[in-house]
C-alpha cells in the first residue's frame, strides 16, 4: 500500500471522527439552546401573566371609582362649590 | 480436532458475527416475552401527542389604556379516573370544603362521567393559586390540573352592557366582547410533545401551528366619565324609582363615544348577577320616541323653508286644541308665542303650527340628515336602526306627531349624534367606539346658518326655558327637555300612558366652542313630577359638571368669575412688588 493512500485513509478516518462529534456537539448544543428557549419563553410567559395580573390590580386601584371613593371616606375631600371657583385664563 | 492453522480470520469474523447476532436474538426474545409489561408500561406512560397551546383573549382598553377586559390563566381540576377519585371521600369532602361546595354536588356532577377521562367539575373551573396548593396537598387520585384563562372586567357593572362577557370557553357572548371577538380570540397553537402518564409535558418535538395572540382593542371610552356617568344615572334611577335609563357622552368634535351608561346593569365578573334586562345596552338597541327633544329640528327646518322666521307669533289659547278626535295639550296656557318662545317653553300646540307651515319634505330630509331611520353602523350586535316613515307616507295627524316627537323612534346614540350635528353647524360625524377607526365624516355640511339660529334658541331653553337645572355655572349650555307619554298600544291600535313617562334631557356644553353632546334618559320616574327638566336635566348638569372637570376644558362663560380673578390677581400684584432686587437673587 502506497503511503499515499495510507495518509488518505488515516485522514479520511480523522475526518470521520471529527465530524461524528462535530455532529453529536451541535445536536447537543441545539437540544441545550432548545431547551434554554424553551425556559425563556416560560419564563416570557410567567412575566406576561404576571404583568397582567398587575394590570388589573392597577386598573382596580387606579380606577375612578375607587379614588373617589378614598378621596370621600378616607381623606374626607370634597369638590369646592362652582362660585367659590376662581378661574384663571391661560 | 480442529486444527487452529486451518481457522483464518474470516472464519474468525464470521464466527464474531454469529456470537452477536446470537445475543441480540437472545435479548429480543427476552424483551419480547419476559419484560413485555414493563416496557409496554412504560411507552404507555410516555405518548407523542399533539397538544393544543392556548393563546390569550386580546385585552381591551379605553382611550386611556386602562385595562377594561383583560384574560389571564387559572388552574382548572380535572377528573381523569373517576373511579381512582371517588375512593379517598375523606379527601373529597376536604375538596368540597376548599371549593366551598356541597360534597353531594360534586358526586351529583361525575355521577354519570363515569368513562371519561376527562371531566370538569364546575366549581373547581378557574381556582386560584392558593386553593390549587391546598388541594394538591390533599394527594387525591384520579386529578390533575390545566391551564384555562378567564376574563377580568375590572370596571365591573360600570361597563357591562358595553364590554358584554365571554363564555367558560373564552367565546365572546356579547356586546363587543361578541362583535369583536375573530380580532380579540386570535388563533390557538398545535404542538407535538411527549407526555408522561399523567398527562405532563415531557419534551417537546415540533411546534405545528404557531399560536396567533388575540389582539388588542382599544376603545373610545373615558372611563371616568363612563364612572361619572353610570354613578349619576343609578343615583337618579334608584331615587326616582324608575325602571332603567341610560346616558350617552358624545365628543362632538370628532363622533368618538366617551361614555355609554345602561342602568339596570350587572357584575361580568360575577355571572350570577347575570340578567337579560341588566345586559341590555340602551344606548345602542333601545329605540324610543324622542318627544320634545327633537323640536330643535322642527325649528331648523321650519328656518330652512324660509316660511317661518325666529319671530312669528303662534297663539296656543287656551293651551289645547282639538283635531279630529285627538285633544293636543300644552303643560299649560301659554298664550302668543314666538317661534322662538315655543321651543323655550316646549310648546305642544305652538310646534303643531310650525309644523302646518311649510313642506313636510323638507323636515323630512333633515331628518333624514342627522341620521334619523338609519343605524350608527357601529358592528354592535342587534344595533337598531331606530323608525321613520317616508314622508309620502305621512298623514297630517302623523306630521302632528311628528312635530311633537312621537310617531318615529331613535335611539338615544343616533339623538346624541343629532345633537352633535347642531353643535357642528351641521356636518355630521358618525359615533364611533373603536379608537383606530377613521372618522366619517358627511362630507356636506348642511343648514349651517339654521343650526347657527337653533344653537341660541337652545341656549335660551336653559336660561329662560324648561331646562334651567341643566345649567353649568361657569360654562354655556345648550339643550332641549323631552317628557315622552309611554307607548302601550299595538299594532292595531295606538295607545299612550297616562302614567308612564319617559324623561329625556339632550344638551350641548360648552355650546361656544362645543366638545360634548350628553343625551340622559330615564324611563318611568315614579316621582310626582315627571318632567325632564326635573328628572333628566339635573342628571346632565352632574354628569357635564364632572365631565368638563376631568377634561380639563375651561370655562366659556365666566364674566361673574373674572371680576373675582382682576379683584385677586390686583391684590397678589401689589404683594408681590416687594420682590427681591435682582443683585440680592445672585
């Protein structure tokens, strides 16, 4: 056998090898990032519901209702009388 | 013997190859007969399925972003092996009292589930975070929890005959939850995944369909003006002991609705307040004979005729008149009126004889101008379109009537659309509730210097006229009172109520520079007067009152305010002249 050969053969096995766990590295890698999108878009999801559930805490708080009503019992505000008004003109 | 110098290496090969096949046979048989169970156990427990991603309702916010429907997911139980539930009743009586139930209810629903792999319990739909904990702790078999959504409606009852409700599954079932659901639901998403035997997620192979998140939609709505006006309507309807009501805040500078009130009303967040005259949106779906209200248009198209001018003398002695078999009445003898004078005092008789004039065709069209007989177009579902004949139709008892308010019906968005045309000097602008739609506008602006005149007039109503408790200190109103009789005839006959009223108040404010078109409706008042300028009209000055506050409009009518303003601007003046020297500031 012609060392030509023997040196094709020695790189065709090397490169064999090589791709073999070139291959089994990048499925790895794609499985890992596969599974760390898969907790990102949980994690993505989790905060929405959270932000969500925020929103209509927000919305119960914040509402009209609700101020007035703290306004009026709590702070015992009151709106002043129309003539004791006094208008400025901007 | 064999001789070893004989056996070359293929032999050698051949007979490796034997020894391997030999036991991986051995193993096929042994998996195949000997550990069969564990291994059809254990793919029983680990299935490919596709599994449905559910995708969230789109929320809907008013013009200010704040969240009037908005979905976010709960844990559901579900009974997937009834048979392996209903042996711990210790612990479905414990279940029972977490859910706040009858044991005997939660038997009763899974009693004929029995084959199911699948099954709801009603009242364990939709539970929240801290009674799942409790109940997983009790270690029942047979259950397991999903993810569902469910709809919030934060502003509650305020705007539940506008938002509507969806159903258990998420469907929208009215109002604009119903009409705008293909934008709010989006698309649900398909995935094939792995699942354990108790129907957990285990990996995930391929998304098939990617979920489409419903989308968002915003409203027209201010709502606390919605507040404002839903608290002053149910203030009014529970004092006066009325049957329902509703108001409606029109912007009338570009048709957006600001506020729409319906009383009775109920709780979306709570279906068992559900009722089907509490879910019925009045602004939009109740046609209703607008009465003296609609005198204002009798007088633009008596100007528009030129047969009839601001100051023609009308006298209405002794305050009826008999025609044919009907007796009309005034409220009471006003004697000679002004064309003007009759819209002021709300003159029955005096808005007859207008009406007999001039051409029939002409108040016709501009009836017809401000949207009378024709739907808003607003894809509200069961949105009426109101009632007006063809003119040819009409006969003069019908022109009578007409004049009067009665033989037509409108609905109290299409007489606040009609108020807004005043306040336009005639160009009409449609309402709209969706913020992202464009403003239709009619192109042609039409009876521009009639309106001009009626605009004054209107404005007399609430400083001379019947609607003196609609005026705003501070601001000019416009408007016109309405007391409608209400109808109880039938196709065959006509017939009004003595009794039951229906008080109508429709203004404009400020009428200067106007920005808001307000129509308060409240249908049969027990109260001893009925009239709308003491039922409806006080409800508009509250609701306006606020309304302009909150919009931060300012006052167009302040001549008394502005002598207070110089007297205490003049003495802040001569205060502040003792201002540091500019040296001693650096």
């Amino acid at each position: 056998m012609s060392n030509f050969k023997i040196y094709t053969i020695g790189f065709l096995i090397i490169t064999n090898i090589a791709f073999s766990f070139g291959i089994v590295l990048i499925e790895h890698l794609t499985r890992s990032q596969h599974r760390q999108l898969q907790y990102f878009s949980n994690q993505k999801y989790e905060l929405r519901n959270e932000w969500k559930k925020a929103r209509i805490d927000q919305g119960i708080y914040a509402s009209y209702s609700k101020i007035e009503e703290n306004a009026k019992i709590s702070l015992k505000m009151f709106l002043p009388k129309n003539r004791k008004l006094i208008y400025i003109d901007d | 013997m064999i001789n070893l110098k004989n056996i070359n290496r293929s032999d050698i090969v051949i007979f490796a190859m034997l020894i391997a096949a030999t036991i991986i046979l051995f193993r096929c048989i042994n998996l195949q007969y000997k550990d069969t169970k564990k291994y059809s156990n254990l793919i029983e427990d680990r299935e490919i399925k596709s599994h449905i991603i559910k995708t969230s309702r789109g929320t809907i916010v008013d013009r200010n972003n704040n969240i009037l429907a908005e979905s976010i997911p709960m844990n559901s139980l579900i009974v997937t092996d009834t048979t392996e539930f209903f042996q711990d009743k210790v612990a479905i009586e414990k279940l029972a009292t977490i859910l706040n139930v009858k044991t005997e209810s939660i038997y009763k629903e899974l009693k004929n589930k029995e084959n199911k792999k699948f099954s709801y319990i009603r009242s364990a739909r939709h539970i929240p975070i801290k009674k799942v904990k409790k109940i997983r702790n009790l270690n029942l078999s047979g259950i397991t929890f999903i993810k569902e959504y469910k709809r919030y409606y934060p502003e509650g009852e305020v705007l539940a005959s506008l938002i509507g409700m969806t159903d258990f599954d998420h469907n929208g079932q009215m109002c604009i939850e119903l009409s705008f659901d293909k934008i709010l639901k989006g698309r649900d998403g398909k995935k094939i995944v792995v699942k354990d035997k108790n129907g957990k997620i285990v990996d995930e192979i391929e998304q098939v369909i990617t979920p489409q998140e419903g989308k968002e939609l915003k409203l027209t709505i201010d709502t606390r003006l919605q507040y404002v006006a839903y608290r002053e309507l149910k203030k009014q309807i529970i004092s006066s002991k009325a049957a329902s009501g509703s108001v409606v805040i029109l912007d009338t500078t570009n048709g957006e609705i600001l506020a729409s009130a319906s009383y009775p009303s109920f709780d979306p967040n709570n279906r068992s307040t559900y009722t089907h005259e509490g879910a019925r949106n009045r602004v939009i779906i109740d046609a209703l004979e607008p009465a003296s209200t609609i005198k204002p248009f009798l007088l633009a198209a008596a100007l528009h005729s030129k047969k009839v001018n601001l100051n023609d003398i009308y006298d209405t002695t002794p305050g009826y008149k008999r025609i044919g078999n009907k007796i009309y009445r005034d409220y009471k003898n006003y004697g000679r009126l002004t064309t003007e004078e009759v819209i002021i005092n709300s003159s029955n008789l005096g808005s007859i004889m207008i009406s007999e004039k001039f051409n029939k065709k002409i108040f016709y069209e501009l009836l017809e101008h401000i949207g009378v007989g024709e739907k808003v177009n607003l894809n509200f579902p069961s949105e009426v379109e109101g009632a007006l004949k063809h003119y040819s139709e009409w006969k003069n008892s019908d022109v009578r009537s007409l004049a009067m308010g009665y033989a037509f019906k409108v609905t109290p968005l299409q007489l606040a659309k009609a108020y807004s045309v005043i306040a336009n000097d005639g160009l009409v602008i449609n309402p709209k509730f969706v913020k992202s739609e464009n403003t239709q506008i009619h192109e042609e602006k039409k009876y521009e210097n009639e309106f001009k005149q009626v605009k004054k007039v209107i404005k007399r109503v609430i400083e001379d006229g019947t609607a003196k408790r609609a005026a705003i200190e501070g601001y000019t109103v416009g408007g016109k009172t309405g007391t409608a009789r209400l109808y109880t005839g039938n196709q065959k006959k006509d017939k009004y109520s003595n009794k039951e009223h229906i008080s109508l108040f429709a203004g404009i404010t400020p009428l200067d520079k106007p920005k808001l078109a307000i129509v308060v409706i409240v249908n049969q008042p027990k109260t001893k007067v009925h009239f709308g300028g003491y039922v409806a009209a006080p409800v508009f000055k509250k609701i306006a009152t606020d309304s302009l506050r909150i919009l931060n409009i300012s006052p167009d009518n302040i001549s008394d305010h502005k002598k207070q303003v110089s007297n205490k601007i003049e003495k802040i003046s001569n205060y502040s002249l003792k201002t540091p020297e500019v040296a001693n500031v650096f």
